[in-house]
C-alpha cells in the first residue's frame, strides 16, 4: 500500500505534489484542532471551522471565524503557531530541510519544488539558500520576539508574555494577522504603542519582500548592484508606504502613525488597530487595492505580488511609447509580461466569481464588505470588517477555496489541473480588431 502510494507521487507533476502537500498539512491541522485537548471547554470547534482555521493558518492569511486567543488551549495555540511557521516558508522547503536534517539526498524534483516555491531563477546553490532561509526567519522571528516582549511583559506575567511575543513575532514575519491577546480587534490596544507597531511593521515588511531579496541585500549591500527582480521588489515595495500612508489620512479620520501601520499591514499581513467598519467607503477601497497587490515573489504572503503589479505598469508604459518593456536599463522578457497579465486576469475573475457566489448566499451583507473579505482571503491578508464568523458553511468553504489558491498560487494550482504538453502544431495568424 505504501509503496504503491509512493509510486503513484513520483508520477505527479510537481505542482500537483505542491498543491497536495499545501492540503494535507491542512488536513493535518484540521484534525490536531478538532481534538478535545486543543480548545477549551464549550469552545470545541466544528470540522467546518477547524478546516477553515487550518486554511487560514497554513495559508498565512489570518480571517477566523472563532477568537483564536480565548478559544485555544496552550496546545492549539502551538499548533496554529507551527502551522503558521510552516505555512510561511513553504511545504517545499518544509520538506527540504528534513530531508537535509536527516542526511537525505534532495532530489531534481524537491530541487524544484523550492525552486518553484520562492520563485527564484534556477536550482543552483539550493542547500545554502535553505540554510540560509533558515537562519533569516529565525534571526528576525527571535529578535521580533525579544524586542515585543518589552511591550507585553507591561500587561501579561513573564510566561504569557514570552507565549504572546514568540506567537506575535511568528505571525508578523509570516505575514498572518493571527493574534492570542483574547480581544476581538487584533491589535487595537496597542494602537497607541509606536514601539510595537513599529517593530511589527518591521518584520512584516522584511517577511512580505521574500527571502531572494533579502540574501540580496546582505550580499551586495548596494542598490545599483542589486539583482533587477531586488529592484524592483524594493522600489515597489517601499513605493507603496508613502502613498499608501497619505491615501488612508485623506480618507479616515486617523493618526499618522495608524494610516502608515495599515498601509503595511494592509498587504498581506492582517493585523488591525481598530474596528475597520469604522472606515469609509473610499478607506476600504484603498486597503483592497493594497490587498490585492500583495507581498512580493518568495515572501510568506500574498496577492498578485509587488513585481507583477510593477511589470504591468512598465509594460503599459512601454506600449504607450512604442518602446521594449525595460526597468533599470534591463529589458523584461516578453513570457514575463505576458505572465504578469495572465495571472492578474486569473485573480481578478477568482476574486469576481467569489464575490458573486458569496453576495448571493449572504444578501444582508453589502457588496463592499463581501468584497473586502473576499480580497482579504485571495490576498492571504486577514483583515476583516467582521463578518466572515457569521457566514454560512458554503461562504466559509469559499473563503477557505480562496485563501488556498491565493497561497499555493492561482498559476500553480492552474498548472497541477490543465497542464498540457505543447502543441507541436503551429497555426498561421490572424489580426483581430481590439480596444
């Protein structure tokens, strides 16, 4: 039986093996959840929200449809960590590093699974980069930790505040708006406290450019010699702060300090400093469009990704004049621009059929607030304005379908169902009248 099982993987493409592990390790979870000792008393959850917790956590988005800090014993909230943990750096890489714990060859089709799992151009020097993966998240998750444990060591005994600020630290670099402070509003608070928000802004930023960018970073220590995809992630990335920050204080009423926290939470990590039915139309608009777009390639977040939002942007710029698709005098390959718009179509009408479906089985919703939590699970972002508890079980099974190709990818999962050999067959073209 075993044996056949394992004959019957190698046969899988590799991004059929990608999107399996992504569902099993939420399998995994949702059953470490539904057992008696992982909540509390009266606080058991049901297989439809133990599944769609374990999605979330795996998926590093953060919606839940229960209060993760009151509802979760020290065990649950162990496990939700360690799915988190996981969920961030990839299956892929999971899978790599026990296979190199254990002394065990990595064979071409691991190779490309971490090739494929980080985006990163070939499988050359892949045991170093998961080392050094290794070394960053934990060096960044540590000194998260340390550095929050001032803050909540001021309101919890030493033990509880270790638990929160190593629990705190995990989900800020993963990207996942998971808290365990037992409050509804996720950060609300510590709304006022610039060193926390600061310290979580941090690692939320460093863990949403990816990994490649960072061992980037600490290899050339100088913009002009950076790799082009470095580039590009950075310029976009911090391009969106300001803008961002400026936008939301001319559509709330909040501080600077708030507008600039949400701009970055806003991407891809999830947490909140106050009640988002609160905002404005025009402010929810501006943190979906944040959400959408997402982290960057080979990060633990979301979205359709910082890089491809920036190719399109050149290639329309390109287009208007009539010159090649260029970025820092490199000229992008066309398969990359017609990558960027393939994907963001895919996303766009995912998003779309999602919205539908949902607003049609929840019409005491209105639209902007189905949308938002819509965009909030394809972007593995997390924010909500608080509705996603009160769902019907087929809304909540759609978020989960949502969250779990807005992590695995919306091209992987694509790829792992329809993927065809090429055509050996060329057809003669045609012109057709567009626009």
């Amino acid at each position: 039986m075993i044996s056949s099982l394992k004959l019957w993987i190698k046969r899988q493409s590799a991004h059929r093996i990608f999107v399996m592990g992504f569902f099993s390790l939420i399998l995994l979870g949702t059953m470490l959840f539904l057992l008696p000792f992982s909540t509390k008393d009266g606080q058991a959850l049901s297989f439809v929200d133990a599944f769609f917790t374990s999605t979330s956590a795996v998926c590093v988005t953060g919606l839940t449809v229960t209060n993760t800090g009151s509802a979760f014993t020290l065990f649950g909230r162990i496990v939700l960590m360690l799915l988190i943990q996981v969920g961030g750096l990839g299956i892929a890489y999971a899978g790599a590093s026990l296979l190199l714990l254990a002394g065990e060859r990595i064979g071409f089709k691991s190779r490309f699974l971490v090739k494929e799992a980080f985006n990163i151009e070939n499988t050359r020097g892949l045991i170093a980069l998961v080392k050094h993966i290794a070394y960053i998240t934990f060096s960044f998750e540590i000194l998260g930790a340390v550095l929050s444990f001032f803050v909540f060591v001021q309101d919890y005994p030493v033990g509880k505040a270790m638990e929160i600020s190593l629990f705190h630290s995990v989900a800020s670099f993963c990207n996942a708006g998971f808290d365990i402070l037992g409050g509804t509003d996720s950060l609300t608070s510590y709304a006022g406290n610039r060193f926390l928000l600061l310290v979580t802004a941090v690692l939320i930023f460093f863990g949403g450019i990816g990994f490649p960018v960072i061992l980037d970073l600490l290899r050339k220590k100088s913009f002009r010699k950076l790799k082009l995809h470095s580039k590009v992630v950075l310029v976009t990335s911090t391009g969106f702060i300001l803008p961002g920050t400026l936008l939301l204080l001319l559509t709330e009423k909040c501080s600077f300090l708030s507008a600039l926290f949400y701009s970055v939470s806003a991407r891809t990590a999830g947490f909140s400093i106050g009640t988002l039915m609160d905002f404005s139309n025009a402010g929810l608009f501006v943190l979906l469009l944040f959400m959408f777009i997402g982290a960057s390639p080979g990060s633990t977040g979301g979205g359709i990704k910082t890089s491809t939002f920036f190719v399109m942007l050149c290639s329309v710029k390109s287009y208007a004049a009539n010159q090649p698709c260029t970025a820092f005098k490199r000229k992008i390959e066309d398969s990359i621009v017609q990558k960027a718009f393939v994907l963001s179509f895919l996303s766009l009408l995912l998003v779309c059929t999602g919205t539908v479906c949902i607003s049609a089985l929840e019409p005491q919703y209105r639209f902007l607030s189905v949308l938002f939590e819509v965009v909030s699970a394809f972007g593995t972002v997390g924010l909500s304005t608080g509705i996603t508890p009160n769902f019907c079980t087929a809304s909540k099974l759609i978020l989960t379908l949502l969250m779990f190709v807005g992590r695995v990818g919306i091209l992987t999962v694509s790829c792992s169902l329809i993927r065809k050999k090429p055509a050996k067959a060329a057809y003669s073209q045609e012109y057709i009248s567009i626009g």
